[in-house]
C-alpha cells in the first residue's frame, strides 16, 4: 500500500474553529498550521465568501496545498514557511488567523518521518525534515542542561533524571538511533502509569519532538506579529494539545485584555486592545473524542482584537 494513501488526516474541532474564526463574515482569512489541510479545505467549502492563506514549514503539506489550489483556485494561496515568518509575507488586513499546534495525524502516521516509537525508523521528529538536526542527532550532541530541558520541561517526565542519565550512558549505542529501540529502552527503566494508560516513552518523545523544532519559542515569536495582522474585529482562534501551549496562548491573550499577568499588577496597569471569546478553553464534544482519540486533550481559545 503507498504510504501516502495510507495516512488519513482527521481535523479537531472543525465547526468550532469556524463559528469562533466568525467565517461567515467573509473576508480574508490565515491558516498558519496547514498541515494536510483538513481545516482549510473545511472552512472554503461551507464559507464562499472568504480567501483563505496557508503556510506550512512542512515540505509535505505542499501536495495537500495543490489539490486546494486546483479546486478553490484564486481563494487559496499557499506559502512554505515556519508561522514565525508570516512577517516576511504580504498579506491584506486579516479578518482571521488559525492556528492548530503541535503535529499532525499525517506527521505521527508516516514511518517516514520518525515521530512514533510504533515504527523501526530512525529518529527525526523535524516537522521541516530540511532543517535543523534530527532528533537523533540531539540525543547523541545535546548537553546535560538541554536533555534537562527537553525532558524535565518540555516532556513533563516526572522521571526525568532517569531519562537523561539513559541518554548519557547510551551514546554511541544504536539504540539511540531507531525510535522503537529508544522507545523500549526508556519503557524498560521508567514505571508504567496506569493511571494515564500512555506508553512510558510518551512524554519523553513529545519533549524531544518540541525540542528539536522549537516548538514553544515558535509559537511565542509568532502570536505578537500574527495579532498586528489582524483588522479591527478580527480573530485569533488557537488549538493546543498540551499545558505548555495552552499556557502561551492563554498568557498571550490575557495580556492584550489588559489582564494582570501576575500578582503584582493591577487589572488597569494594562491597556486593553482585545477581548477574550473564550471565558474558559472550549473543548471537543464527547462524540469526537469517541471518534478520534487524539482529540482528548484538544483546547480551544479565541481572542477578538478592538
């Protein structure tokens, strides 16, 4: 079976993207997370009156932006960049910008790739497979203080010294080269939670994943340009998958409110240029967790600028 037509892309929180993104206005629109383009594809076909800009860092995604290309022609344009960069573009005032963070289904699914421990390949995990080192390449050259980082914070591993001495000790060795190797080897060192029914090595390849493409400093250099994108009303509709990008995004959106931002300050002491839509994370349905597992941990906020 070809590879490509074995990996099926399910996009979360579709209708709930859209009524937040306020669609239905019409106007121009950004998609900064492409991916396979599930969401694009979703908001062109039930919204006529929109033109839709994509970018995606991921060479992959190029093939999912031409079929868009040939069906919605001058609604859609494309550009393969990292979202940090949408500065670089020339894009129109902004009635809406998507973002769907973390990695995608067609990522995960890809062998290819080297993001799931459930396959013998070498380890990657670069969502541009051109640039940057693999994560292979971290776990073999990384200092104590980075695996610290990547491990301890980015991964959340409350077993995290464990972890990183494994690494330190295990340089050279192959089983720092092939996901499923390294994947048992942590399993092996490190006890089963049963409490959260993951693999042992979760968290560790979700810390190494974020490390090696810069996941969390991405999306903090890219939100502050992104928001000067937008016209008067627009809005910025954000998914995240885990604490330390929901974390970002609510932290950013509270402080164009005008939220204290710590104990220290005053609701005041900030000017408020936007509105938050989202009081509390909207979440997915129980129907589409039963539909799609990955979509369990799925947050959603919106913000309107003034």
């Amino acid at each position: 079976m070809n590879v490509e037509n074995a990996l099926v892309h399910r996009p979360i929180m579709l209708r709930e993207s859209a009524t937040y993104l306020n669609l239905q206005r019409g106007g121009n629109f950004l998609d900064c997370t492409f991916g396979g383009g599930g969401h694009s594809r979703y908001f062109l076909e039930n919204f006529q009156n929109i033109k839709l800009f994509a970018i995606d860092r991921d060479p992959g995604s190029e093939v999912h932006a031409r079929a868009l290309k040939e069906s919605f022609g001058e609604r859609f344009q494309f550009f393969r960049i990292t979202f940090s960069k949408i500065n670089a573009l020339s894009l129109p005032p902004l009635e809406g910008i998507f973002f769907d963070f973390g990695i995608s289904s067609l990522q995960l699914d890809d062998p290819r790739r080297g993001f799931s421990f459930r396959h013998h390949t070498q380890l990657d995990m670069r969502m541009d497979p051109f640039e940057g080192i693999s994560a292979r390449e971290f776990l073999e050259t990384a200092d104590r203080q980075q695996l610290e980082e990547a491990i301890r914070d980015f991964g959340e591993e409350r077993h995290w010294r464990k972890v990183v001495d494994l690494i330190m000790k295990n340089r050279g060795n192959d089983v720092l080269r092939y996901a499923d190797w390294f994947a048992e080897l942590v399993a092996t060192y490190l006890p089963k939670d049963f409490r959260e029914n993951i693999h042992p090595a979760t968290r560790t390849f979700q810390g190494l994943r974020i490390a090696v493409n810069r996941e969390l400093e991405e999306i903090q250099r890219t939100l502050p340009p992104a928001f000067d994108l937008l016209a008067a009303e627009g809005r910025l509709v954000a998914l995240s998958f885990h604490s330390l990008e929901d974390r970002i995004v609510k932290q950013f959106f509270n402080e164009k409110a005008g939220k204290a931002l710590n104990c220290h300050e005053k609701y005041n002491d900030r000017q408020s240029i936007a509105k938050i839509l989202t009081k509390k994370p909207i979440m997915p349905s129980e129907e589409e967790i039963l539909n799609n597992r990955r979509s369990r941990s799925t947050k959603l906020r919106a913000l309107e600028k003034f």
